[in-house]
C-alpha cells in the first residue's frame, strides 16, 4: 500500500514539474526575439537627422543607425525621417514568417498561442534599408504628391500580389503515417505492464522492434472548406505496435532431483492494434499562396484489439536442443472507446494542387504527423 501511494506521489510530482516545465517554455520565441524586431537604415545624408519609429524617437543621429521598432502590428509600419534641409520618403515594413517561431512551434506546440499574441511569429521582411533625399525641403510639396502616388502603386501592387485567389479548391484528399505518443498506449501499457509483473518479464531487443510497443499508424482523410477559415471533414486511421520480452533462465534449488527442469525460460510478446473513424473540424489561421497553418479537432470511434502471448520452455537435460516441456497462454481482448484527436499546429506547403503536411498534437493520430494531399 505504501509503494504504492508512494509510486502515486513520484507520478504526482513528475507531472506537475512536466506542467511548470511547459509553462515556462510556452512563449519559447516570444522570449527569445523579444517584443521588439531591429532594422538597420544607412544613406547618402550629409546632415544629423531625426527618426521616428514605433518604438522611440532618435533625434539628431548620424547614419547608418540601427533602430528598433515594435512587433505588434508589424506589418505596413511606418520609419518616419526628417532633416533641417532635406525631405524623405517614409519607410515602409513588410513581414515575413519568423523562422524562429517555426523552429519553437515544433519543438513546442503549446508556445505557439503566446507568440501569435505577442506577433513573435512575425519578423522584418527586409532588415537593410539604404536611404536618399526625394528634394530639398523648399521643393517638398511637389515632390510629397508625386511619392504618394508613387507609394500608393506600389502598396496596390503588393496587395494584389499577397491576396488569395477568389475562387479556391474547396476538397483536399491526404494520406499520412505517424509514430509517437498515441491515445492508445494508455491500455497497451497497462496490459504489458501486469503481464510483465505476473511471469517476471523483462523487454528483449529484437530487429523488427525498433519503436518497441509505441503504435505506428496509417491514415486517409477527406476534407471540405466551408470557406476560407473553416473546414470539416473524417479520417480513418489503423495503428499497429509490437515488443518482445523474455524472462531469463530459473534454476531449480535442487539441480540433482530427476523430477525438475534445469533450464526454463519465458518468451512473451505484444502484438496489438487500432482502427479509428472519426469526423474532424480544422481551423485555418494563417494563409498565403504557398503555405497555410491550422489546428484541427476530431472525436469519432475506436477499436482496441490488444495481444498478448507468453510461453515457457523447459529441458530436464541441460545439454539437450530437443524442447521437452511447453505451454502457452494467449490474452485477446478488444475494448472500445470514444477517439479524439487534437493538433495544435498543422501546416500545409504547397502552391498547386499537390502538397506536404505535417501535424503536432495527440491523440489517435499520435504526436507527429507527416502527409501527402491533393486538393481540387
């Protein structure tokens, strides 16, 4: 009773340092870019200049000068620089996906709401800018109507060139495989572990089980965009996890009596799989003509087939080959339950019809992801 109150405590204590450990990795790029993203402005100007950015004002400094500006509302924001005897055109930002947030999104899928709050997943598009004077200040007011138009063009163009299609293809058809934690180990790991304790087995390294009684899983799916931000659809998916244990050799405590064996050794092995369907709604907060991003939701059915065989052998001659003595008891149980599956980060590249996938979550369809779709 103690050990095992004492077993609930060590797993008590190992998930909450689990929970304080993600907590405090949530925000992985927010804590590493910062709120604030640097650009780097040089230029032909032979006087001090004053410039103003979103983030502070720099008054009377020589160029090339680094500058900060705030992430939040990156995009379209405005560098602002002046002089006693010259006009500027504003600087205008782009953004682009930071690679960082990408990197920390896959490494640690609960980060990725803190850094689209703080807008850590955006980045400078252009991080160098070389600036000129349009005119002399006394010329300015003609010069500021000719930019304007000039800057107008070229925000329409950049618009143009970002907006998504009007008409897309509304049916996606994908094929996946995935490994990793699964909502199916739960039960696998439950059923190796009694029989492990009941005949004293311990796991025994074999070629076919490199993944060991983790489930590796194959899956088709069918999805339709409702519009431009929602989606629903079903997946089916079959999982398969197999391991191999052994209990070593027992010796009897009387090697001489002719009614014991000698030598007797247990082999057992766990073959079990899952099949689940179920339907699945999918969330896309991000998009541009190459990549898209989402998280999805799915409860459906679960089919649980779990295996379990275990043998013993035994030689009353220890320099006999011939198996003398042998039994064999085999577990077949299936147990049925509601499936579910949560991917907190998906992401889809590809501009034409054909693209890759890759998914981080949990659930039926395991940690990791990776796909093929075709969308028409």
């Amino acid at each position: 009773m103690k050990d095992k109150q004492a077993k609930r405590n060590d797993i008590s204590i190992h998930f909450l340092m689990a929970v304080g450990l993600m907590a405090m990795l949530s925000s992985c790029a927010t804590l590493i870019s910062g709120p604030t993203a640097k650009v780097f402005i040089d230029g032909r100007v032979d006087e001090p200049v004053t410039i103003v950015t979103s983030k502070a004002v720099y008054t009377n400094v020589n160029l090339p000068r680094e500058v900060e500006v705030k992430r939040r509302r990156l995009h379209e924001q405005h560098i602002t620089i002046t002089s006693p005897s010259y006009a500027f055109s504003d600087i205008v930002i782009q953004r682009s996906l930071s690679t960082m947030a990408v990197v920390c999104a896959l490494v640690n899928p609960f980060s990725l709401p803190v850094d689209m709050f703080t807008n850590a997943v955006s980045e400078p598009m252009q991080r160098h800018f070389y600036i000129e004077p349009v005119a002399r200040r006394e010329q300015a007011d003609s010069v500021w109507r000719a930019d304007s138009l000039r800057y107008a063009a070229r925000v329409e163009a950049l618009r143009k060139m970002k907006e998504l299609p009007a008409r897309y293809r509304r049916h996606e058809l994908s094929v996946g495989v995935g490994c990793g934690g699964n909502q199916a180990d739960h039960d696998t790991h439950t059923m190796v572990r009694d029989y492990g304790r009941r005949y004293g087995l311990e796991p025994s390294f074999e070629c076919g089980n490199i993944f060991g009684d983790s489930y590796l899983f194959a899956d088709m799916e069918y999805h339709y965009r409702l519009n431009r931000k929602w989606e629903v659809g079903a997946f089916t998916a079959w999982g398969i996890s197999g391991e191999s244990y052994e209990k070593y050799p027992e010796y009897p405590s009387e090697p001489g009596a002719p009614e014991l064996s000698l030598y007797q050794y247990g082999d057992g092995h766990e073959h079990s799989r899952y099949f689940a369907l179920a339907p699945s709604v999918r969330y896309t907060w991000f998009e541009n003509r190459q990549t898209r991003f989402y998280s999805r939701v799915a409860l459906g059915y679960l089919r649980h087939h779990l295996i379990f065989g275990y043998g013993e052998v035994a030689f009353f001659d220890p320099e006999a080959t011939q198996r003398v003595y042998s039994f064999h008891k085999n577990t077949d149980t299936i147990k049925r339950s509601m499936a579910w599956q949560l991917t907190v980060f998906g992401c889809r590249v590809g501009s034409g019809s054909i693209g890759m996938q890759c998914e981080v979550g949990y659930g039926c369809l395991g940690l990791v992801r990776l796909g093929l779709n075709v969308c028409f």
